[in-house]
C-alpha cells in the first residue's frame, strides 16, 4: 500500500506530470457531503518559492482560469501556500494530453484521423472564445490572450472531452506582473508571428497557435522547425510551411483550408475571432462525418492508452490516506480586491460530519471514482418498500385443495387478526404482471397434496 501525503486539502497520489516550474499530482479531497473527489495540483518547485514575479504570474493564472466557467476549461478551485509549499489546484481530467496522443500516434506512424483533430479544434476554438469575450462582475472585458495555446496544453479525457489548461502566461485585466518589452513567452514553436517579434498582442494570436496545433494533428509534424532557437524565431516570424497535403495525402481540402486560413501571417487576413474557427471545423465536421460525437474520440484515446489506463486504476487501488488527516488547508493567496472575488473553494481535507442521509439527499454533481460511505441503491429501497406493503402470509386464510381439485373451508385466522379481502377476479392472459405483483400478496394461501396430484395425472 502506499500512503498519500496531504498538501492543505488535499492528499497527493501519484506524480502525473513534471517540469522546470512545477510537478502536477493526482490528488484526492472531499466536498461538504463527504463524497471523494480527483483533483489535479499543480505544486510549485522549491527553487522557485522564493521567486516573487513567478509566484505573482501563478497568482494570476488562478485569478484568471477561476473567473472562467466553459465545459471546455479546466477548472481552477484555489492557488494556496501550506506546510511551506506553493501550489494550484484544479480540476483533473482524467485523460491524456494532446503532446502525449501525438507521440504515441508518432510512434505508430499514424496520424490522428480528421474527424478527431477538426472536433478537438473545435473544443479548443470555444472555450478560447470564452475566455477572450468573457468579463468581471461588472461587466467589463477582461481582454484574456492564452498566449500558450500547444498540444500540452490540450487533454483528451477518455469519455472524450476536450479541455484547455494552463493560462500561466494568459495576459488579462487582473494580471499584476507585466510583460517587458520584448520579452518573448510562451513555446516558440507554436507561437504567432507577432509573438515572435515581441509585439503587442490581441486575441487573433491564440488563433494562430491553434492553427499550429491542428496542422501537427494532421501531419504529425509541427508546422515550423529547426534545429536551433534563433532559426525557429525566423520561421514562426515569416509563417512558411509545408502544405499539409504535401505531408499528409488525402487530407478533406476544406479542413486544410482552415488550417492555413489559421496560420495567416497577416493578422487582418487570419480568422478574426476563435469563434468563426469552430464554427467553420463544426461545418466541415457536419459535412465529413454527420454522426461524429464526442464518445468517438473517447474510444479513439481509450484504446490508444488501454494499457495505460488499467495500470493507472490498479495503482490508485494501492493509496491510502493518513491516519488522522489535518484540518490545516493552508493560506489562500487569491485574495479579493476591486476587480476579482475569489470562488468558494468546495473541499476539505477529511469526510467529517458526513452521514448517509446526507449522502441520499445530496445533489453534488461530482465525478468521483472512489466511495467513502455505503449508499442504499434503487433495488435495496424497492425491496424495503416490498416488505412494508406486503401482508404477511401467516395472517392469509389457508385452503386445502381436494384430490378434485376444489377448495374446502377456509381455516380460520387466529383472534385479533383481520381477514384478508378476498381475492380480485383473474386477469387476462394478455396482462404483464409487474415486478411487484399486488394480486399475488392479496392471494389466499394454499396447501397442494402432491402425491394425490401426481396420481390423478398417472390416471389421466
């Protein structure tokens, strides 16, 4: 058994990511009801506490994917400091990465099909629109730019669900730290070619990076590369690339259409908004495959990480919690000020005052893959209200069937109990007796002599 170390409210499992920032856990906590929950957190490495801009830009990160709500974000609950560690918890998607699908499709010498990579785009393209049209309390325009859109930054859950993660350089309203002039973020690769440049950004650069990422769906292959950064720089900056249906034969036109309407250099030439993105993937998707739905891709990642996804179930089976969890859940650094009110965080570190009333009633709408208190299912409860309406068969009248077959006097019940109500006339064969059958439990009882029976049907 292995035992999960709790970081505030949470208790860590396994490690499912690492970088030169952070390292991001599988984690386990519990909402008011005491109903088990997986999250993700993002803990912050220690050579880097002590950096104040980093901690200010993960700060900013929570503030700004918290204010966000889109089925295609992933969630973030709280950026908190306990037992002397940083760290972001959010919402886990249990899945895989788009980096990850393409290395294995890398692997495998085939690409993702083009059903999949026009409705993860599509995804993508939605909640990019969200988050760049989305406003405060009051209503103002918060002006988020991504700015990071990558495969990374993309994961495929296995029911199928796309999620964009990772607003860590997302530049809106409520930043605080601000960019320098000519200061360049974000992965190379898939940057704009404004970016690049260190210019100044509007949200037409995320579209670009999206683009990015669709082509390398298609081909496998990331639209620009060289062997250096200097010359990566100059190939996003003057945005030349190989034509996918030069490296991918039998791409549908309209979907490399979009890809290079995408990867415009020219701003005022590139698709304005991530919305007319989807709209024009959903289009060709309507086109290409009119009964594509999201459980397609579910099947496409589930059996492309099969393997991966039994050792993953069994190793979650092996952690255990603390014995005596702590009720410390750390300090809250998103605190609120004119422009942000942080989020109600829904978690505590242990299932207290939790019983199984509560647990009935509760409406919570969480995904859990863990039970922490016996609940009473629909059988149980069908088989409760059965033997509180049915009559007990010690109180029926007792008839005892003749070699005939006809039925003498009925026995007479004890004292003090009433008698029965007698029997309803039968039904019609036609009738479906349903599972409780009311005329059944309403039925005298009877006694059969089997030995006169099978004599009568040897004369017969």
């Amino acid at each position: 058994m292995r035992r999960a170390q709790q970081l505030g409210r949470y208790h860590l499992l396994d490690r499912i990511a690492f970088g030169g920032m952070a390292e991001i856990y599988r984690a386990k906590t519990f909402d008011a009801n005491g109903q088990p929950h997986l999250v993700a957190v993002k803990r912050v490495l220690a050579h880097l506490a002590e950096d104040d801009d980093f901690i200010q830009m993960l700060v900013d990160e929570a503030k700004i994917a918290s204010v966000l709500r889109h089925g295609s974000i992933a969630r973030v609950y709280e950026f908190a400091r306990a037992h002397g560690e940083y760290f972001i918890a959010m919402e886990h998607v249990d899945g895989k990465d788009m980096r990850t699908v393409l290395e294995r499709c890398r692997s495998k010498k085939k690409p993702i099909p083009p059903e999949h990579a026009a409705y993860i785009c599509a995804e993508v393209g939605a909640a990019l629109h969200a988050a760049h049209s989305a406003v405060d309390s009051r209503g103002r325009p918060l002006r988020i730019i991504h700015r990071d859109v990558s495969p990374s930054n993309i994961i495929c859950s296995y029911a199928g669900e796309v999620k964009l993660c990772d607003f860590g350089i997302a530049k809106a309203t409520l930043s605080r730290v601000q960019t320098k002039t000519g200061v360049i973020k974000g992965k190379v690769k898939y940057m704009s070619p404004e970016q690049a440049l260190g210019r100044k950004l509007d949200h037409r650069s995320d579209v670009f990076s999206l683009g990015s990422c669709l082509y390398e769906m298609l081909t496998r292959i990331p639209p620009f590369t060289a062997t250096n950064e200097m010359d990566l720089l100059i190939k996003v900056r003057d945005a030349k690339y190989r034509a996918v249906s030069e490296l991918q034969p039998g791409i549908p036109p309209e979907l490399e259409a979009i890809t290079d309407k995408c990867l415009t250099r020219s701003r005022a030439n590139r698709y304005q908004t991530a919305a007319e993105v989807e709209g024009d993937l959903r289009a060709f998707l309507r086109k290409f495959m009119p009964n594509y739905s999201r459980s397609h891709l579910g099947r496409f990642v589930r059996k492309m990480f099969a393997v991966e996804i039994e050792r993953e179930l069994r190793m979650l089976e092996e952690y255990v919690m603390t014995d005596e969890p702590s009720d410390d859940v750390g300090e809250s650094l998103m605190q609120p000020d004119e422009d942000f009110e942080p989020p109600e965080v829904p978690f505590q570190p242990k299932p207290t005052s939790v019983s199984v009333a509560a647990l009935r009633d509760s409406d919570f709408s969480g995904d859990s893959n863990f039970t922490t208190m016996p609940k009473v299912g629909p059988d149980e409860r069908r088989e409760e209200s059965i033997a509180e309406l049915a009559p007990s068969v010690h109180d029926e009248n007792t008839k005892i069937l003749t070699d005939r077959g006809r039925a003498t006097q009925p026995v007479r019940a004890p004292r003090g109990r009433t008698q029965p109500p007698p029997p309803p006339p039968p039904k019609s064969p036609s009738t479906v007796r349903p599972i409780f059958d009311e005329d059944l439990h309403a039925a005298p009882t009877m006694i059969i002599d089997i030995g006169r029976m099978r004599q009568r049907a040897k004369r017969s």
